[in-house]
C-alpha cells in the first residue's frame, strides 16, 4: 500500500485537524467550550479575555473539524462540544481533547498536537506501526519521502517521545501519551478503511 496515498486520502480529518487546534487560542476556545457549553461569541471572548472576532474564527475553525456543533438561539449563535457525524474522526478526537484538558498542561497538548500536523509524519507513523523497527534507508523508500526531510519529521517525532532510535532502526515509542495513543489509532483504522476500499 502507498502510505502517502493513504495520508492523502486521511489529512481531511487527521492532520489538518490537528493543524487547527495547534493553536494556543483555538485550544483555550475548545477547553472553555468544553468546559461551559451553549456560549455565545462574546461570552466565550469574556471567558478567555479574547477579542470576539478572533474568537468567532477560532470557533468557526474548530467546527468546521467537527468538533463543534453551533446552533442559532435569537440573535447569538451559541456553540457545544457535540461532534459532527459526517466526520468520522471527531467524536474520537473531541473525546482525546476532553481527557487531554484535564490531565496534561497546555505545553504537553501542544507538543503532542504537533506531531500530528503534517501528512508526512502520518506516513512515517503508519510504516512504524506495521513492523517492530525499520531502518532509515527503507523508511524513506517506503513513504517516498528524501533522507533529509525524513531526518527532520523523524527527529520532530522524536522530540515528542513518540518514535525511538537504536542500532540503526527506528521505532514507535513504547508508551506514547494517551493523546497520541488516540492518533495513532486513528491512523491505524484508516488504514485498514483504506485496504477495504
């Protein structure tokens, strides 16, 4: 199977959402949505001292991943953390960040969001999963990607405690944070969605 093509296939729901709540402000929006559901623009702004425009953006990004619902009540438009079902992959991530709010700080969720940011390391994850350990040589055959800009997304997943490196080989961390456990999963089951097809 062509990983590349299977991240190609997956990025609308994986790495781009990933892309969207690697943000600072979008994840204190999602964290007090979560936190205090039915807000309004302006009460969700009062909340995170945040200007209504920018968070009006950061609530329209967050539910156009799926992981928000908003629903019109008079003249406000007031959002929930309710999972739209026509993504697939929302209800799994909404939860992962729910649990991720109240066991990690900002850093962590940050740090391991990012890992998860580009269509790349996708692949590189996915060829992890499906062999104990890989060398570098035909790591970057199999996910068609150049031994420098594999280095550079190998040593991000490093950096974040998700891949390890020995004799030569690389391999998935043993015990990755339950976030990323989360990802990961999710990069498994498209796989096998996208052998079925």
């Amino acid at each position: 199977m062509d990983s590349i093509g299977l991240c190609d296939d997956y990025h609308p729901t994986l790495w781009r959402t990933c892309r969207v709540l690697a943000n600072k402000q979008r994840l204190l929006c999602l964290k007090t949505v979560i936190n205090t559901p039915q807000r309004s623009v302006g009460e969700v702004a009062e909340i995170c001292s945040l200007p209504p425009h920018k968070v009006s953006m950061h609530l329209r990004a967050l539910q156009s991943r799926g992981l928000l619902h908003a629903s019109r009540q008079s003249r406000w438009v007031r959002y929930a953390p309710d999972p739209d079902p026509l993504v697939p992959c929302a209800r799994p991530i909404l939860y992962a960040m729910q649990i991720a709010f109240a066991t990690l700080n900002e850093n962590e969720v940050l740090r391991t969001l990012t890992a998860f940011t580009h269509p790349r390391r996708l692949a590189i994850l996915y060829q992890l999963q499906t062999r104990p350990s890989i060398s570098e040589d035909l790591l970057s055959v199999v996910t068609q990607i150049s031994s420098p800009a594999l280095w550079r997304h190998l040593k991000k997943l490093e950096s974040r405690n998700l891949v390890a490196h020995s004799e030569g080989n690389w391999s998935l961390h043993g015990a990755p944070p339950r976030l990323a456990h989360t990802f990961l999963t999710l990069i498994a089951l498209a796989s096998l969605a996208h052998r079925s097809v």
